[in-house]
C-alpha cells in the first residue's frame, strides 16, 4: 500500500509540476500529455462473502502519458500504469498499456507495438457499454463470458475510413495480467471488422452528442493456452445504435476451447445492453448478459442503474448487479447495490 501511494504522490507532484508557472520541464518528445481515470465507490453486498457485505473501493485507479514526436505529431509512446485491488487486500500497480504509435504506416492504417490494445474491448467501451466504471465488458466480464481482456504484449494494425474500420492483431494470448510462459505456448490471433454504417469511422464519437450505428464481427483464436496446450477459439457478431437520446446495442458469441470436455469456456452467449438519456445530464441504464456453458454452469447477470453527470469531468452512477445463482463457485445467487464517482481530468 506504500508503494502505490509513493507512487500516486509521485505522479501528481510531476503532473503539478509540468502546470506550474516557471518550471522547466525537458524531453526529447515534441509535446507531453498527462490524464487520469478514477473509479471511486461504496458496494453493498447481498448475501454478504466473508464478512465482506459493506466497503468502501478505490475500483481503478489510471494514469497516463502519451509522449508525441517532434517530427510528427500523431505519432507516440503510450504508457499507462493502473491500479488493482489485488484478493490479499492489497493494492497493486501495474502496467496497463505501453506502446508505441505509429500513424499512417499503411493506407488508413496506424500500429500499435508493444503492450497494447487488444482488438475488441477498447472500441465496445468507447461504442456501446459505457460503463467501465461499475462492469467489464460481457467478454471480460467474470460472471459473463470471461474470455478475454483488454491488453496484451503484441502488435495491432489499426485501420479507419468513414464506413470501415478494423483491428487486426497476434498477441501473447495471456492478457496484460496473466503469466507468460517463456514462448512454451502459442500465439493468439485477434480481429475487429466493423461496418460504420453512418460513416463515423474516422471519427472520435460523444454519445449524448453524436449519432452512430456500427455492426462488429470480432474474435480470436489463442493456440496452445497456457491453461490445457489447446486452442481456445471464440468469435461473435456486434450491433449497436446510438443517437443523443439513446442507445441500444446486442452481442452473440459461440466459443470452443478444444481438447476439453465440459469446459466452462465453451458455449454460446449473448447480452443486451441499453442507455436511456431524459435530459442531457440523466441516464438511465441496464444491461443483461447470459453464457450457456458446457459444463452446465449456466451464467446470467443483470445491471439497471441510473447516472448523473454532474461536470465535464465527473459523472456519478448509482445501480444493482445481480449475479445469478449458477454464475458463482458457490452456487449463490448475489445482489451488489453499488454507488460510483468516475472522474476524468
């Protein structure tokens, strides 16, 4: 706990620093860029886990920087460092992203190198659930699909024109947090195609603000996991309609992690998730997720909530997720009535 807080100090002494009248800060970078993302909340659980039934949480913690080049301003370093409440009741840092951009290497096509973006999460968190701050993405999710995560050691061509745009990527396979096994195991390829029937490709979407439809066919096949030395192999279809009033969006996907039988990975799912907007300010929101897997253990999940926006840089959401019985080792149906501060600066 010491050393992230050293390490926090340390990150917004330098951001303070950088602001501050008179003070020189040297790079060989032509222009640095600092931001930060904080989910601050309070959980209530029902029926509590370990004597563990109200809490507060520090949920994540991100902060960046995007280093861009003197002799070409959209190319750059990314690194992003994140904090995580580790299962000991620690909280850890560790590196989230940190990668190099290149733009227009290809016709529309930038690249990532490094610790990069995985194909998928990034652009469904940016599209249609908005709302990292109380749950991952139905792939990334524990009690959804859990198939994926967001970041990987790998390579990521990323391509953009108006009614098109792709992802395509080969990866480690282990994700940003999970052990790499010294090249024993096999690589992991990935893919985002998205038709943006709108043409909104090129550009940098606001929900309340911008009008989009976009439909998605993504997956990726890892050879030879870590967990079994077989291929896992998942893909699904995407859609998603957004205009300043609403949004609603659908996901189906099929997965085969092969050599394993009645394994929790393998099945089909789908989600649905929804974004009603009143006011400018008002949001109501709910989303359902289920995974029908082949050892039987069927999961399902609910979200409904309600969100506030109550500055450029703060939003507070107030919400109940309830996992059914069959999505826990134990067997339990839980309700988390959780209430968020999302801040960006």
């Amino acid at each position: 706990m010491k050393k992230v807080l050293l390490s926090t100090l340390a990150m917004s002494v330098l951001a303070s620093a950088i602001v501050a009248d008179g003070v020189t800060v040297k790079s060989k970078a032509g222009t640095l860029k600092f931001n930060g993302t904080h989910y601050i909340g309070f959980v209530h659980k029902s029926p509590d886990v370990g004597n563990d039934d109200d809490y507060f949480e520090t949920r994540r913690n991100y902060f960046q920087v995007k280093a861009y080049m003197k002799d070409n301003t959209k190319d750059y370093l990314r690194i992003t460092m994140d904090t995580h409440n580790g299962s000991d009741g620690e909280v850890n840092v560790r590196l989230k992203y940190a990668y190099l951009y290149l733009d227009n290497v290809l016709l529309n096509t930038g690249v990532e190198m490094g610790q990069v973006h995985r194909p998928w999460i990034d652009f469904e968190e940016h599209h249609g659930w908005l709302y990292r701050s109380i749950a991952k993405t139905f792939v990334e999710e524990h009690s959804g699909a859990h198939f994926t995560n967001s970041a990987d050691k790998g390579i990521n061509f990323k391509t953009k024109t108006d009614n098109f745009t792709s992802e395509i990527g080969v990866f480690n396979g282990e994700g940003y947090h999970g052990k790499d096994n010294d090249g024993e195991n096999g690589l992991s390829y990935e893919w985002r195609l998205t038709s943006n029937l709108l043409g909104t490709g090129k550009k940098h979407v606001h929900a309340t603000h911008d009008s989009y439809a976009d439909f998605s066919f993504l997956g990726q096949y890892n050879t030879k996991t870590l967990k079994n030395d077989e291929d896992f192999v998942w893909y699904g279809l995407h859609a998603v309609y957004n205009q300043p009033e609403f949004l609603v969006a659908a996901m189906y996907v099929t997965a085969d992690e092969q050599g394993t039988a009645n394994n929790s990975k393998t099945g089909t799912g789908y989600t649905f998730n929804g974004e009603y907007r009143p006011t400018h300010d008002w949001a109501l929101i709910g989303r359902y997720d289920a995974f029908e897997a082949d050892d039987g253990a069927d999961r399902e999940e609910y979200i409904a909530g309600a969100a506030y926006t109550y500055s450029k840089n703060v939003k507070f959401i107030g919400n109940i997720f309830h996992i059914d019985k069959d999505s826990n080792k134990n067997d339990q149906a839980t309700d988390k009535f959780m209430l968020t501060a999302e801040v960006k600066w």
